[in-house]
C-alpha cells in the first residue's frame, strides 16, 4: 500500500483529525541518508508529522518547515512539507548508536537530548510565521501536542510511530493529530480521553494491519467519522543543477575568484536527498561570467 494522508471530522466537526501510513516515505528516508535505527524513528516520526501539518496548509506555494534542535548526540533534523503530500527532511547526525531506553525502546528522547521544536509557516507574507516550545520529552509526538496547544492555542493529541524489522529497515510508519474545535463541548472531550487512553502506540495499530481510516475509527469510536478527504504522501526534494548554479551565483565574483584559484572542483550537497552536484574549473567560470555582484 502506498503512503497517504486521510483528513477526517468527527463530532459535528468539534473534532477535527489527520491520520498517515508513511512506511515508504521513511525508509527512503533511510536508504537517503543511511541512518542508523533511533535516527530512522526520529526522522520517520518528524516526516509523518511534517506531512500532515503540511496537509494543513491552505495555498499551493505555502511551505510548513519542523526543526528540531537538541543537546543530543543527533543534534537536529530539520522536515519541510507542502500542502500536496510532499515531505523531505535530514538528520543533522544521522549514525547515533544508543542503547534501548528503560522500557526496551529504540531511545529518541535521549538522540534528541533538551533542545526546541520550531515550526515555520512560510504563506508567501512578508515574513513567515515561526513558533517555538521548548522540548517537553524529546519524543517528538508529545512535544507537537505541547507546541500546538501553547502555540496555536488548539487542544491536540499527537501520535507518531516508526517500527523495525530486524534487518534495520522499516516495518511501519505514520501517524495522528486530533484536533478539538473551540466549541467541543466537555461530553466529547471526556469520551475523547478515555478513547486516547486506550489506544497502546501509533505502531501497535499499524502493526494490527489497520490503515488510517481504521486508525481513526478506533480512535474516533462513537463519533460519527466522516472522511473528508484522501491524498497521497511522498519523500520528494525539488533541488536540481540549476537551482544550485542559481546559489554559486549569488555568492559573486569575488567568491568564486576564491574557488576557481583553488584549481579544484567544487562540490555541492543537497542536504534534504544527499544529492552531491560537482562544478569544475571551466563551470565555475562561467558562473563568475553570469554573476553581477
């Protein structure tokens, strides 16, 4: 089954949620920047989360960016993502080994460390919308909860799942936010809790075989769910030769003066899809050439 994103109402629309299967999205991620397994958990939970954040974005051209940065030994992954289903992110570190946390689980908290969760709206206004939490866990699913209620003042719960095979690939991944409205009365809140506090882990549901719609009817049990909308998710970077050629320019002439000295090829990395571009001496003249600073 390929990755997608489900948009549901429940409640009378006093609820609102987004539930994802993003098992493809992150084991390219993966195989991308070969990641070691807590690594593949954070980065994995960070995508599902930044792809149906991103769902949440009303315009074509806005983009939603999730940093996190943490003392850590992974130091930081930063996730951008549209409002069509297309998602990319990086580990700053992405090898970290760490022993299994207390309860025998693969230790995001502890790659992650003390550090803050940033979310970046960019609306095509002058200038975007950034919010930022302090980490409450390091988890990732209860410090979106915590930004979204501190933040956007919106009563969220937020549950992000990346399971292993054995072979350190990717069994599962994906995900929930459930959103209450304003105007949820406190019947639906109760009954909402006692449903949230039944449900084990976002992996454990994934892993029974349910797909986000299940998901959510198990979640949503006895709110007349109604599925909104259905659309698909992708691991996609939009950089090219171009845009990168686009970037060498603008340092100016005086800048690639430096570079073309050198006598050395340049190589340029694309962060996002560990692609690697390489301008060679000839190249880089001609850029100088293009440049007017």
């Amino acid at each position: 089954m390929s990755d997608y994103i489900v948009r549901a109402t429940a409640a009378n629309a006093q609820i609102r949620a987004f539930a994802c299967t993003t098992r493809e999205l992150a084991e390219k991620a993966r195989q991308i920047h070969n990641t070691s397994p807590v690594v593949t958990a954070a980065l994995g939970r960070m995508l599902s989360a930044g792809a149906m954040m991103g769902s949440m974005m009303k315009g074509e051209q806005d983009i939603l960016t999730l940093q996190l940065k943490g003392d850590g030994p992974m130091k930081g992954i930063t996730v951008t993502a549209d409002s069509k289903g297309t998602v990319k992110g990086y580990p700053i570190v992405p090898d970290v080994i760490l022993p299994a946390n207390a309860i025998g689980k693969l230790d995001v908290s502890g790659a992650i460390g003390k550090g803050s969760l940033s979310v970046i709206k960019d609306m095509g206004l002058k200038e975007p919308y950034v919010g930022q939490t302090l980490l409450q866990t390091g988890e990732i699913a209860e410090d979106l909860t915590y930004y979204f209620a501190t933040s956007e003042q919106v009563p969220s719960s937020v549950g992000l799942g990346v399971l292993m095979n054995k072979d350190n690939t990717v069994k599962q991944a994906g995900g929930f936010i459930i959103q209450l409205m304003p105007f949820a009365d406190d019947e639906v809140i109760d009954k909402l809790e006692k449903n949230l506090a039944n449900v084990k882990s976002v992996t454990s549901l994934l892993d029974a075989g349910n797909s986000p719609e299940q998901m959510l009817e198990i979640l949503l049990e006895g709110f007349d769910l109604e599925i909104n909308e259905t659309s698909t998710v992708e691991f996609s970077c939009n950089c090219s030769r171009s845009k990168i050629e686009r970037v060498l320019i603008s340092l100016g002439k005086k800048e690639l003066t430096e570079m073309i000295e050198d006598g050395e090829p340049t190589e340029v990395n694309c962060h996002f899809c560990n692609t690697h571009y390489k301008f060679d001496v000839s190249e880089l003249k001609d850029l100088k050439n293009r440049s007017k600073a």
